[in-house]
C-alpha cells in the first residue's frame, strides 16, 4: 500500500485560508454583538430583527481596537424607514399600541362560547 506523500505547500495553503475563515467568522460575531447592543439602546425590542433587515456590509471592523463604526448609523436608518420596530424615543414619540387589559381574551372567549362564565 503506497502512503500518499505530505505535501507541505498544499497545507500551508490550507491552514491560511482556515485563518481567514476564522477571522471572518470572529469579525461577524463581534458585528452581530454591537449590532445587538446598539438596537437595544436605541430601543428595539428584536435585536436580532436588525441582522435580518439591514445591510452591514459597509460597516467597518478596526482590528486593534475590536470596534465596529458604522452600525449606529445603518440602525438609525433602519428605524427612520421602519420606525415600529422601535421604541417610542426613535420613532417621534408615537406610544406602541395599548397592551390588552386583564381578563379581556376570558371576555372575549366566553362572548364567543369557548368559555363558560
């Protein structure tokens, strides 16, 4: 049985480009913490509604410092185009809508029979 020979070059390609797969996959975790952390301080109730709806491709990731500068900007864009995702502070004041009151869904089911009194 012939053993294949180690190939040292093919390696090293293979481990740098596994660095770059790490680096990439830490710089998107550090963005999706700030990204979290910035939605909840401007009021979002779903962080993670923000990583779905905008682009943070432009964002910039300064290596040394492990900030991220960008995001507040795109978030705050994101709220002027869909300002009922946010708190009343971004989006000019307006309340959420009204929480149901107690016992309104028993009133509700037994209006409807589901529910005897």
């Amino acid at each position: 049985m012939a053993e294949k020979e180690f190939n040292w070059k093919e390696e090293f390609l293979k481990a740098e480009i596994s660095q770059e797969e790490l680096k990439e996959h830490y710089r998107n975790a550090i963005i999706r913490m700030n990204v979290e952390l910035e939605a909840r301080d401007l009021g979002m109730a779903d962080p993670d509604l923000a990583i779905k709806l905008a682009d943070f491709s432009a964002c910039s990731f300064d290596e040394e410092s492990e900030t991220i500068i960008g995001i507040r900007e795109i978030l705050m864009d994101l709220a002027a185009r869909k300002p009922y995702l946010f708190g009343p502070q971004i989006n000019q004041g307006i309340p959420p809508p009204p929480k149901l009151k107690d016992g309104f869904l028993e009133t509700v089911q037994r209006e409807l029979g589901f529910k005897k009194s």
